[in-house]
C-alpha cells in the first residue's frame, strides 16, 4: 500500500510539474511580435521594423492598389518570395537567431525595407 502512495504521489508531481512546462511554453509565444505592412505605390510602410532574436516574427503584407511594383514581396536571407493579391494579406513568419538588418524588397526592387534583428 505503501508503495502505492509512494507511486501516485510521484505521479501527481510529474503532472503538476508538466502544468508547468506548459505555462513557460505560452509565455514565450507571448513574445511573438506582429507587424502590418502595407504595399502601395508609394512602397512599404513601415518601410523599417525592429525585433529581437529568438522571438517569432509574424510580418503582415497587405497590397493596397494594383498600380505599384509590390505583386510580390523578396527577402532574399530568408530565401522568401511570396506573391501578393490586391487586398489580401500575407503572412511571412520566422524566428531571427542573429542580430543584423534583413532587407525586402518588392519583385524588381524598386521599394525596398528592412528588418532590424537586435539581441533579445
């Protein structure tokens, strides 16, 4: 009997301990950081964002107009390049693990922005 208590005392603690891995978990995503960028004729804006490293990063592309270069949207370090449709938007998402500038651009590179990565 004895080693029965012993046994689900022993599992009450790993599943109080697991209730509290979950919470740190939901902490971090927290962290995640969402920026709207609006593509018109007159380029990106914000044209310039900063995040921090290892926190994920939700960029928000939206086209504005049809009568500018922005139908695709190039971040060439992350290797994305992603169509944008009229009015629609476009998530890119990454976690950045080493501070620096990320550059976009729209498909022929006459508007461009970029993403200043700092230490968390």
């Amino acid at each position: 009997m004895k080693k029965m208590k012993l046994f689900l005392g022993l599992a009450t603690l790993f599943v109080g301990l697991s209730g509290s891995f979950a919470f740190e978990t939901s902490v971090v995503e927290a962290h995640t950081r969402t920026v709207k960028i609006t593509v018109d004729k007159n380029g990106f804006s914000p044209s310039s964002t900063e995040v921090e490293t290892g926190h994920k990063v939700n960029l928000v592309f939206n086209r504005a107009d049809k009568n500018s270069c922005g139908s695709v949207v190039v971040i060439p370090k992350l290797k994305v390049r992603k169509t944008l449709p009229v009015g629609k938007d476009v998530i890119v998402s990454f976690t950045p693990t080493e501070a620096g500038r990320l550059t976009f651009s729209c498909g022929t590179g006459k508007h461009k922005g970029s993403i200043i990565v700092s230490e968390g």
